[in-house]
C-alpha cells in the first residue's frame, strides 16, 4: 500500500466511523493511521471474531464505512457483511484481498459490499471507493486475458468459497491433497 501526496475530499459528514478489519497487523495499523488522517474514526479489528465483537453488544459500532479483508486468517471476511447490513444498512462496504479473482468479487457484491480492490492499494484509491457510486479506474479484471496459473488460482478460490473456506472439504472436492492444495493458497496467483 503507497500513500501519495494528493489528497482525496474528507467524508462529508465530520469524523465518519470507519470499522477496518485486517489480520496483517502492519498493515491494519498503517491503513488506520492514513484513514484517520483523513478524516474518518477509524476502528480496527486484527480478525473475523473481533469483527464481529465490534459490531455486537452495549455500545456496538455502526459504521458508515468498512474495509475488509477477504482472507482473515483462514476466514472470510465476507462474512461480516451481514453484521454490517444490521448495524447500518447504508454502510459502505469495500473488500480488499491479496488474492483477487473475478469469483470472490462476484461474490462479494452478490452479499452486500459496495467495492472490491485488489492489493496492493493507494490509500487514495480506497478512499475514492469508499466515498464514489463509481468503482474506481483501477484495472478492470475482466479484460485481461488470464494466465493457466491464474485460472487454476481462480477455480481454486471459487471451490474455497463454495465450501466456507474449510480447506480440507475444498482439497476433498478438487481431489488434491490437502497439503497440495494449502502450498497453493500460501502462494501469490500470477498477475497476468
């Protein structure tokens, strides 16, 4: 994630709230710290659990924003959509994930998220999905032709999300090997 020297225009209400949920802890403080200094109130949760903690119970957040993580240590972060729907169903919803493919951004717009961005991201160009109707100019995943390697990543991830992130149940339906299949997901899918 870079920070540029331009700025994008603040929320429009005065210290949005802003619940960003990342396991990568470098990267939750990072992010946080370049939304708050944007003008949001950021909250962080470091997992899927705390998450949803956040969003529960005597004082819970009702977040006007969310940023997600799609792979939360083994968890979907898709997840938490719902929980957000509840709290504030004008919340605006944007996913990042390292590991993009067309699938899991269907099927995060199918439960609710409003964006999807593949990192690494600017700062900018998460805020300008968060604040803008418009998905932002970012390339668009549906005009490059893909790679072998990237296609197999992207079946992969499909079958991952059919069956709830449970990597042994995803192996049994690809019939490959478990350790086949977790040496696959701990590696970056191709960018062609």
């Amino acid at each position: 994630m870079a920070e540029t020297g331009s700025e994008t225009a603040a929320p429009s209400r005065d210290r949005s709230e802003l619940l960003l949920v990342d396991d990568d802890p470098v990267f939750l403080r990072v992010l946080g710290r370049a939304l708050a200094a944007r003008s949001f109130q950021v909250h962080t949760a470091g997992s899927l659990e705390e998450g949803a903690a956040r969003l529960e119970g005597e004082g819970a957040l009702s977040p006007d924003f969310a940023v997600l993580d799609l792979n939360l240590d083994g968890s979907s972060g898709l997840k938490l959509i719902g929980n957000l729907r509840q709290a504030n169903p004008d919340c605006r919803i944007l996913i990042l994930t390292g590991y993009a493919s067309i699938s899991t951004a269907v099927d995060a717009i199918k439960l609710g998220a409003d964006q999807y961005l593949a990192k690494p991201v600017e700062v900018e160009a998460i805020v300008r999905a968060l604040l803008e109707e418009q998905a932002p100019d970012e390339a668009d995943p549906g005009q490059a032709t893909l790679s072998v390697s990237r296609l197999e990543w992207e079946h992969i991830q499909r079958v991952l999300a059919e069956h709830d992130g449970n990597v042994s149940a995803t192996a049994r339906a690809l019939k490959m090997h478990r350790r086949t299949l977790q040496r696959k997901l701990s590696k970056r899918p191709t960018r062609e």
